[in-house]
C-alpha cells in the first residue's frame, strides 16, 4: 500500500494556475452587463442620492428653525425676568432661565 505523498512546490503551482485559470475561465463565460439595465440601475442610484440631500436639508432646515424658536423663546424669557426682578433676589428657576436666555442668544448669534 502506497502512502501519502506531499505534493512539491512545481505541483502546488501547477494546481494554483489551473485554478487561476478555471476562474479566468468562468468570468469570461458571463453574459455581458445589459446598458438598459445599468442605465437603470444609475438612474436609481441618483434618485437615491437626491432624496438624502433633500432630507438632509430638510432636516437642517428643521433644526435651524428649531435653534431660531429656542432662542427667540430664551429671550422673551429674559426680558420677562429683567421686567419682573424689579430689585428683588431671582429665584433659582429664573436664574436658570436667564441662564438658558444667554446661552440660547450666544449659540443663536453663531
């Protein structure tokens, strides 16, 4: 009875290029793209892509109006403390809100 037998260097290249080239084969065997398919699939990526634009647009837009109504509230609020402290020690909630006011109007100057 034979035993095994470790293959050499010259037969584990002979296998990798038969490999290599059955691949070769099999890839070129493969139909050719269809255009209109492709076209198609372009077509559906961009509309993709714009759909995220006009969401994230959307989106930015939203928060800009939310920063532009948060910082028109802090001020209200502000000046309803001013008006209301009159010479009196602010509470710790209009402190807090005069707090929020300021920082509102900083962030909504940038």
């Amino acid at each position: 009875m034979k035993g095994y037998h470790e293959p050499s260097y010259q037969d584990r290249m002979e296998r990798a290029a038969e490999a290599k080239q059955k691949a070769l084969d099999k890839l070129r065997k493969r139909p050719a793209p269809d255009e209109a398919a492709l076209a198609a699939r372009r077509e559906a990526g961009l509309a993709r892509e714009a759909a995220q634009a006009e969401k994230r647009a959307a989106r930015k837009a939203a928060q800009e109006e939310e920063a532009a109504h948060k910082a028109r509230r802090a001020d209200e609020s502000a000046v309803r403390a001013e008006e209301n402290e009159g010479g009196r020690i602010a509470t710790e909630e209009e402190r807090k809100a005069m707090r929020d006011a300021r920082y509102a109007a900083r962030k909504a100057r940038k």
